[in-house]
C-alpha cells in the first residue's frame, strides 16, 4: 500500500502520537533506539529480527508487539529486505491515561516491558482493520480525526487485551548462538552499570576478543558496547534523578561517570535534555 517514497505518517516521534506505516524493499536497519512513548508495531508482511530489551525475536506478518516507554528496541533484517510495518508511539498524555476507564486493562500489555503476539488469521484481520481505520483518519483529515484517533487506538488496546497472556504465546526465539551470548551480556551490563566498565574484561568473561564482542555487539542490538554501557548509566540516573533529592554530581559519581561534564555531555545525547531539565520536567 505504502512504498518508502509514500509512506504515511502522523506526527513525530517525539510528539504526543506518532503513526507510521511504510513498505521497504530496501536495506533497512534501526539502531540505538530507546524513547519516552509506548510503541505499538505491526508487521504487515515479510520477516524481520526483533531485538528488545536483551533478547531476539523471530518477527513474521500478522505479529503484533508492544514496548513499555524507556526500552531499548531494534529491527533488523531477517531473510528479506522487503517488508511492510505499522509504528505508533504516543506519550502518557495522548489518552489521558488513568481517566481512561479500565484504564489498567487497557495498559496491562505494556506490563513486563514488552509482549509480542503472533495473531491468528482473524485477530489479524481486527488488528490490521484498526490500523487501516487509523491509516485511513489521517489521510483525510476530517474534522474530529483527533478525536477518532484516540478511540481506534483505546479500540486496539482494548483488543490486544483481550489476547492470550504471555505464558501462552511462544518464547522468544535467537537467530543464532551468538544472539544469546549478546543477550547474556546485556544483562550482566544492566546489573553492573555502575561499576568501572573495561572492554578488555568484559570481552574476557563471556570469553571472546574485544574485537569480536564489539561487532557482534553492535549487529545484534545497533549499540556500540561503550554506547550501550553509557545508556545504561543515563537510564539508572533518570531514576536517581526522578526519585531522589541528590546532587546531579553525586549521581553521576553513583552511575559510574568519572566527570560531572562527561556525565551531563552523555545524558542531553542520550535524554535531550540536561540532567537538571530532565529533574525539572519529572518532578
């Protein structure tokens, strides 16, 4: 429907509702990929690799995933280029969230960072008449397409809802050996963030080269190791930042920063916002 030159779109993805919907025949990877919205993707045909949080999935069409605000998420190529997806993300605001009724029904699917679905053919169809009905609002842009918006997309909540719980869908699948070893490493570098970090070692423990664990790294999830070390210290400031009274070099010091001024250059790279907006905004 959608081809790269004519993709449809609404928003940005940075705004309140972002709604994106594209069919790629070529090459096409996203890195270093964590935001402050809920993100809603829907494969509508071919196979993509879908790394989130610290672990791969096999992606084919009719699978629909959603992932909780701050996660760390990637699409890659799975066997073909070609491929047609629906992204949305929205902010807390859009819906109004616990004004919502059922409110905690509605955002159970967010509940655990992530679920990925792989529909039947008619929950296919429902999902995918949703996201035309949405596709189709913004393109003509009649009066009160906000409006309908915000119901289609409380509509897709409500169904995805009412879909089987995550202990009955399939667990997640690594494309290779080497997807689980990067998964692994993922999670010792969440749990050990704070401390001092040395490529060397850290190669040394999962026993492989740097040089190795850095390339295999950046594949699987489009972070550098140093990059995804960084972010991993930016995020347990954020919570430091938010639930604590500390002083912004105190933070850094407990996140892992040897300088207050690399801590506050790598956290507006990684938030957009210096560490004191980012306290202002949240507080």
């Amino acid at each position: 429907m959608y081809d790269e030159p004519g993709a449809l779109t609404c928003g940005d993805e940075e705004a309140d509702f972002y709604y994106h919907r594209v069919r790629r025949t070529r090459p096409f990877e996203r890195m270093n990929h964590y935001h402050g919205t809920y993100e809603i993707y829907y494969l509508v045909s071919g196979e993509r690799l879908y790394f989130i949080k610290d672990e791969t999935h096999r992606i084919a069409a009719g699978t629909l995933v959603f992932i909780d605000k701050q996660l760390v998420h990637k699409s890659s190529m799975q066997s073909s280029h070609a491929h047609e997806r629906v992204v949305i993300n929205f902010s807390d605001e859009y819906l109004g969230m616990e004004q919502l009724p059922h409110y905690e029904a509605l955002f159970g699917v967010f509940c655990g960072g992530y679920r990925v679905f792989r529909l039947a053919d008619r929950e296919q169809a429902a999902a995918l008449g949703l996201l035309n009905r949405m596709g189709a609002e913004i393109a003509d842009r009649q009066s009160g397409y906000e409006t309908a918006l915000r119901l289609l997309l409380a509509e897709l909540l409500l169904f995805a809802s009412r879909l089987p719980t995550p202990g009955d869908q399939e667990a997640p699948a690594a494309a290779h050996p080497l997807h689980d070893k990067i998964a692994d490493i993922v999670r010792h570098i969440d749990a050990h963030c704070r401390e001092p970090f040395a490529l060397p070692e850290l190669a040394s423990r999962f026993y492989m080269s740097p040089s190795h664990l850095s390339r295999t790294f950046k594949a699987v999830t489009g972070f550098t190791v140093v990059g995804y070390v960084n972010l991993a210290r930016i995020r347990e400031a954020q919570t430091l930042l938010r639930e604590t009274s500390a002083k912004i070099i105190d933070i850094a010091a407990a996140c892992g920063f040897e300088s207050v001024t690399h801590f506050e250059r790598i956290f507006k790279k990684n938030a957009r916002l210096t560490p004191m907006q980012y306290r202002k905004l949240h507080r």
